[in-house]
C-alpha cells in the first residue's frame, strides 16, 4: 500500500493572511462592543457617579437668576431636558465614530470593504494613543486612591482589554499590508 502525504493547497503566507484578515474582522468588532461600554460607562457616571446630574442641575440652578413668572421646576426641567439632549447627542457621536473604525475593519478583514480608504485605520491609531493616555491616568487614579472598589478595577481592566484591541487591530493591519506587499 502507497504511503500518502499530505501537501497543504496554500502556502504559509496565505494561511497567515487569513489568520490576521480574521483577527482584524474580529478587533474591527471588539470596537464596536466596546463603544457601547464606553456609553454605558459615560451614563453610569453622570447618574450614580459622584458628579451626578442632580448636583450638577442644582449648581447650575443656583448660579442662575430666574424671572418671577418662570417657575423653578419648569427651568429644572428644562435644564434636565437640554443635558439629557447633549448626552444623547454624545453617545451618538461615540458610537458613530467607533462604529465606523469597527465596520471598516470588519469588512476589510472580511474582504467585503469596497472603498480602499485607510481613514479608519489613521483614527484607529488616534484612538490607540488616546486609549494609552487614558489607561495610564486610570493606573495612577486608581493606585493613588484608598478605595478600589469593584466598579474602579473592571473599569480598569475593561480600559486595558480595549487598548490591547486596538493594538492588536493595528498590529493586524500592518502584518496584512507586510503579506500582501511581499506576495504581490
């Protein structure tokens, strides 16, 4: 009996080609996932952090001289009203903006992008720097205080889990282009 070898149809650098087209559809979603934490994290905040929106109103209620004939409640509620708008509008923006660096990499990792734009890739490296910046002043916040707490150290480690996204997002990136520009 003929002893037979098995000769794999691609080569290494189309198998690493895909395993880094997959990893960078996959970051492209992680952007996605973790903008809604950083809205999540945005809305905690304003309504169970220590500034919540009641201080806030009520310091920017008593700052403010209101006429006779406008009752105070009426002025609260249109103060809430105008903040929950910027909040809103806030999110918004967050999402958009994630959602477009996150579709786009999805879709080139996928192979299904049409436009041949690398914008996303240049706010994705924004956003890598930014996230650095952040995380670093999140470790010093949260080792020069007295108080971890639970919410502190997920936070925390939902920081770090986003960054090391975004690394491995423009890692990704560059090894495809690094394949892509040795096999052609």
């Amino acid at each position: 009996m003929e002893k037979c070898t098995y000769t794999p149809q691609n080569g290494e650098t189309e198998i690493l080609l895909r395993r880094y087209n997959d990893a960078f559809a996959i970051c492209g979603v992680a952007v996605i996932v973790f903008s809604l934490w950083d809205i999540l994290k945005m809305f905690v905040g304003f309504f169970l952090g220590e500034e919540t929106f009641d201080k806030i109103i009520a310091e920017t209620l008593s700052t403010i001289e209101i006429p006779e004939e406008v009752s105070a409640e009426t002025v609260r509620l249109v103060v809430w009203a105008v903040m929950i708008g910027v909040i809103l509008i806030l999110s918004a923006m967050v999402f958009l903006f994630h959602l477009y660096i996150g579709l786009n990499a999805f879709r080139e990792g996928r192979g299904i992008r049409k436009k041949k734009s690398k914008t996303y890739l240049v706010l994705a490296a924004l956003v890598l720097v930014f996230s650095g910046a952040l995380m670093v002043s999140s470790v010093v916040i949260f080792f020069g205080q007295e108080n971890h707490g639970g919410v502190r150290l997920a936070s925390l480690l939902l920081e770090f889990t986003s960054f090391f996204n975004y690394a491995y997002l423009m890692y990704s990136a560059y090894k495809i282009h690094c394949l892509k520009r040795g096999a052609l």
